[in-house]
C-alpha cells in the first residue's frame, strides 16, 4: 500500500510535526505493500561479513527503532535493514521536541536520546520473523542511567545473538551524555575485549554474528588511529561511518533551526563523514569492510560513498525529502555506474578514490 500512495502522502507528512510523522509512516509500513518487489541487477549482491547481502542499500538504524517493520523494509528493495538503537531497559528518551527538519538544507537534526522499548520487546519481534530470510541487523545502545554501559552492550550480545544478522555497537550517539567517550582509549579497548569475549561464548552453531561498530564522524585523526588499531586488534568484523554530527556547517541556510541541540544528519553530513570514511578506509588496509553513512540523496551521492572505501551504505533522512523511490533510483543508478565502467560488481569500486581523497583540504 505505502508504495502506491506515498508520494501523495509524504507532503502531507511534511506538514507534520517530525515525530508525529515517522510514527505515522511506521504504521504505515505495516500494511503490506501491493507493489511487487523487482529483482536486483546480480552486479549489485555484495559479500561482507560472511553475509551475502542482494544489494548493498541498507535502511540506517534510528528509522525502525523498536523492530516493528524489518520485513516491510526488505519488500520496499532494500538490501539489509538495520533496527534499533536498542536499550537493555526501556527509556522514554529525551522530552519532545526532539527532531527537527532542516528543509533548506535538506538535513535533520534529532536528539532523541536512544527511546527504545527496550530489549524484551524488539526480542519477541525479531524471534517471531526468524523463518523469514533477510539480513536484519541489531543495533545496541545504553541505557541512560545505566551504571554499567559496557555491561549493557554485553548483555544486549547476549540477547540478540539468536536472530541478529549483524551487531552494530553504537558508542557514537551524541544524544546520551558521556557515550562517546566509549570511543576513547583504554575504555575503547576494554569494550571490545568483553565483546568479543561475549559474542565467542553466545555463538551459534551457525557461526558468530558479525560485530560491527558505528563510529562519529567528529573524531580527530589520531582518534581514528586509536579507534582503528583497537579494532584491528580485536578483530572486529567491520565499521559504520559514521553517526551523526555536532558540528554545524556554515553552510547551512537554516540557520535557526540549526541552533538545535542534537546530532545532524543529511545532505550537510555528506562531506564530513565521506571523508572520515576514506580516512578510515586506508587505515583498516583492508582487515574488515566498512558501510558509510551520512548524506546519501542519490545514486551519485552512493557511488562516491562506495569510491571512498564502502562496500555496504545506509541511509535514511534523505527518505524524508526524497521518499521511497529513492531506493530504486540509488540502485538502478548504481547498475548503470558499474555497466558504463565496464565494472563486474560493486567490489570493483570500493576504495578507489579513497587515498586521493585524504590529501584534500578538510571539509568545512
């Protein structure tokens, strides 16, 4: 259904208040579309991870928080969906308003503070759909009063190893205050001991779950370093680069929205975390893949984040501005990339641009 009417109905969700108008689009999702899915161009499967994934457009975490629309998602052309942020316990978050259009800018600003349902309840969701194909990864996050964050990302292996495709270990919100300092350090190294530690004892007869950590894309180069050596070490499978920003662009042109405190996302992100991630991309030398995130609006915006060292992307706030039938025109532009530079896949792109962009000036 959502794919038949949603181009009328996304202005009129733009007349809504922002969090009144995802939840609407999640009810939304949950009547089964009359569209019939189209089968990818086979150029576009990716491998990584272990995980054989149809095409490499995944839906970002923060859009199905609580799990309730992974198989919805999947219909919709997506490659891979990624649910959460998660909480052990469930938090109501930070008090509204807490998201925010930058309609000029086409970015979003949300400080929404990890609200989840919590564990318990996207368990029973994920449990119920485990027939159902799909990759579908979990991301974790800690609970705000919490006492013990790591122990929270611990548990939350525990819990989520039976169906999660993929962890992606969210340290990188600045929405909660203190999470990021997770990402430096000696805490940094301690984290992943224990969880690599925890995913080795929960693994399944099938194999481990793939651990996968989002990064900010606000870190200083010798931050990254520390970041990325840690990984390495511990042999984590791979990185998302990156979350969102606190920094504001003088670029953008609403200013006055731009004043609100929380993480930036969309087009402004663009730069910044492209960058980040061709910094990071020569770093790794090849020892785990990366998925970038941060300001994908079209299939040119994709074929650069995949050039600068991605072989998997996510996106979300561009949905808002671009609607659904973006994720066709990102994948049919893609396929066209790869037939017009006589490319066999998406592999042959990854990275190529990578070392080229590290000797630019910093973006603003």
């Amino acid at each position: 259904m959502i794919g038949l009417i949603e181009p009328l109905a996304r202005p009129l969700l733009r007349l809504l208040d922002p969090e009144d108008a995802h939840r609407l689009a999640i009810h939304a999702l949950k009547v089964p579309p009359f569209v019939k899915r189209v089968a990818d161009d086979p150029r576009l499967a990716v491998r990584a991870f272990g995980l054989n994934f149809p095409n490499p457009v995944g839906m970002a975490a923060g859009f199905d928080k609580h799990a309730e629309v992974p198989d919805a998602l999947l219909k919709l052309g997506f490659g891979f969906v990624e649910v959460g942020t998660v909480t052990p316990l469930p938090q109501p978050g930070n008090p509204r308003p807490r998201l925010f259009r930058l309609d000029r800018d086409e970015g979003v600003i949300n400080r929404l503070g990890f609200n989840s349902e919590g564990a318990a309840a996207v368990l029973r969701r994920l449990a119920a759909r485990t027939n159902k194909g799909g990759i579908v990864g979990v991301n974790v996050g800690a609970n705000k009063d919490s006492g013990d964050r790591i122990a929270d990302y611990v548990r939350l292996i525990e819990t989520f190893a039976p169906v999660a495709s993929y962890f992606s270990v969210n340290i990188s919100s600045p929405n909660t205050p203190g999470l990021r300092d997770l990402q430096q350090g000696k805490m940094f190294d301690t984290l992943l001991a224990r969880l690599m530690e925890e995913r080795s004892r929960v693994s399944r007869p099938a194999g481990t779950t793939p651990m996968l950590i989002k990064i900010a894309p606000d870190l200083a180069l010798d931050e990254l370093d520390d970041i990325i050596a840690a990984a390495r070490r511990h042999r984590v499978d791979g990185m998302i680069v990156g979350n969102t920003t606190v920094a504001r662009p003088p670029t953008l042109r609403d200013r006055a929205t731009a004043r609100e405190a929380g993480g930036l996302s969309g087009r402004p992100l663009f730069a910044l975390a492209t960058r980040m991630l061709a910094e990071a991309y020569v770093r790794v030398e090849g020892a785990f893949p990366l998925i970038g995130v941060g300001g994908i609006d079209s299939g040119e915006a994709a074929i650069a984040k995949i050039r600068a060292g991605a072989c998997l992307i996510e996106l979300y706030s561009a949905l808002v501005f671009h609607g659904l039938q973006l994720i066709a025109t990102i994948k049919s532009e893609l396929s066209d990339a790869l037939r017009r530079d006589r490319r066999g896949g998406i592999d042959e792109l990854v990275g190529v641009d990578a070392r080229a962009l590290t000797a630019q000036s910093w973006p603003l």
